[in-house]
C-alpha cells in the first residue's frame, strides 16, 4: 500500500514535470515565432525606401583676442557665430524637391565699440523638379531672404538704422530648367522668374522700392548654382552662385550673390572655416559689398 502511494507520488511528480515542459517548450516556440515575426516586419520596414531625407548641421565659430601691455596696441575683442544650415528633400519616382534653409547670427564685443552685429540672415531656398532626360529636370524655385534685427551704419554719427526684420526681404519664384548631377552639383535656370522686395515704412523709398510703397516686382532671369568638392583631405570648397536681371528696371546691371567656403576638418566635432560672400545689388549699394568670416567651428549634425 506504502509503495502504491509512493509510485502515485512520484507519478503526479513526473505529469507535473512533464506538463510544466510542456509549457515551457511551447513559450519558447510562441517568443522564437514572435520574434521571426517581428524581424521579418523589421526587414519589410528597411526594404520601404525613405522618400524624405533630413540633414541638420549646427556650427559655432569663436573669434577672440586679449592685450596686456601690448606695446603694438590693439583691443581686446570677442566674437560668436552661429549657424544652422538644415536640408529636408523629398524623393519618389521622377519627382524631387529639395530644401534647404541656411541660417545664421554673428555679435562681436571691441572695447570702445561695445556690440556690433557681424552676421545676420535667414535664407530658403526649394527647387521643385520632375526628370526630364538624363540629368535635366523641369524644376520650379523659390527663394526667401531676410534678416531678424536691426543693422546700423557706424560711420555715421550718430549711428543710422539701414535694416530691420523684413526690410528688406526679398521672395522669388518661378518655372524653369535644372541640371542636376547630384547633390553637391547643381544649376537651375529661370528665365522667368518673378521677385518682390518688401520694406517697412521706415524703408519706403529704399531698396529700390517707390517712396510711399511697401514692396517692389520685378520680372527678369535668374540662375542659380552650387557646386561642392573635396579640395584635399579634409578640406572641402563650396561654391553658391546666384544671378538676377530684371527686365523691367536696367537689365544690364545684373545682381550677384556669391558665396566660397572653405571647410577645414579637424574631427567630427570641430572644424575650421573660411568664408567670403559678395553682393552687387545697384538698388541697396552702389559699391560691392564684401564679406569675411573666419574661425574655429564647433560642430554638431544630427
């Protein structure tokens, strides 16, 4: 009787055993399954090709120098930099459109001066195109400019206001052609591009808007281009050239917005950059305008 209950014992034991495997065994199979589902999904998800593409670099470029006895003379100064240049570019089939916004703010301190602006702008530009036949497109651009604060003229004294938020900013747009080998190499041309220059009424009369009005149009040709190339290693060269005759107002005096930047890397994180932009625009200056920016950028790209 003692060794029937003992073997009825040990045979509950064993079921229990047995059906606790079992359980164990089928959980294993469900996760191992589960997880083939998922890889397989996972691998689905990847094969779906991203029609959208984004690109954010954020650079800090710092200037600075400090006397002490200096028999030479010079004032200490300090200077910051920050830019932001962000691309979202759409891609499906024949159809493309990239964007860029560029962006950047600049204060410098000199002792005797005290603070001054040394870069300010916002700037959009978008080019909608559709392949037309090896590396041409028909294409649709425009393009904003703009400032966000105030700039002065201290040659004058007292110092005199010259441009605000929005005075002037300047809207073109229109149909055209581009050539677009890749990312880096680019020209769009547009033979009939419309652009509008807005002032506020502090402005009215400059900027080659009429006296009394708040914004100007213009009907001409624009043609715009960039161009990117690895100059040595670890040193890039970019290049970003933009033209504009208006048809309606002098067409031989033709617009230029001119860009060269030499990017120095030094490692992921830092770099050293030398730019120069030149402007001629008859309807804001009469003489070329010019300017230099170098420094030791700190880099950061999401």
């Amino acid at each position: 009787m003692e060794k029937r209950v003992l073997l009825c014992h040990y045979s509950r034991k064993k079921g229990i055993a047995s059906y606790s495997s079992i359980i164990k065994a089928t959980t294993l199979l469900y996760l191992c399954c589960s997880f083939s589902s998922f890889a397989q999904e996972d691998e689905k998800k990847d094969s779906i090709p991203k029609i959208w593409k984004t690109n954010t670099k954020l650079t800090f470029l710092l200037n600075q120098s400090t006397f002490s006895n200096w028999i030479a003379g010079g004032s200490n100064s300090v200077a910051g930099n920050l830019n932001l240049n962000y691309e979202f570019n759409y891609n499906k089939d024949n159809w493309n459109w990239d964007n860029k916004v560029t962006s950047g703010f600049g204060l410098s301190y000199v002792d005797e001066q005290g603070t001054r602006k040394t870069d300010d702008r916002f700037e959009y530009n978008s080019i909608l195109s559709y392949k037309s036949k090896n590396d041409w497109f028909f294409s649709f651009y425009d393009n904003l400019k703009t400032q966000y604060t105030k700039g002065y003229d201290y040659s004058k004294t007292p110092k005199e206001e010259v441009s605000n938020f929005f005075s002037p900013a300047y809207l073109s747009f229109g149909p055209g052609f581009l050539w677009k080998k890749s990312k880096t190499k680019y020209v769009n041309i547009a033979p009939s591009s419309s652009r509008f220059t807005f002032v506020s009424d502090t402005f009215s009369g400059k900027y080659g808007v009429d006296e009394g009005r708040n914004s100007s149009f213009s009907l001409g040709f624009n043609l715009s281009s960039y161009y990117k190339f690895t100059l040595a290693k670890d040193v890039e060269m970019e290049n970003t050239l933009a033209l504009y005759s208006d048809y309606l107002d002098k067409p031989q005096n033709v617009d230029v917005d001119y860009q060269l930047n030499f990017l120095l890397k030094i490692n992921k994180h830092l770099s050293t950059n030398l730019g120069f932009h030149t402007i001629v625009d008859d309807n804001a200056s009469s003489k070329i305008q010019f300017r230099q920016l170098f420094g030791l950028g700190v880099n950061y790209i999401i």
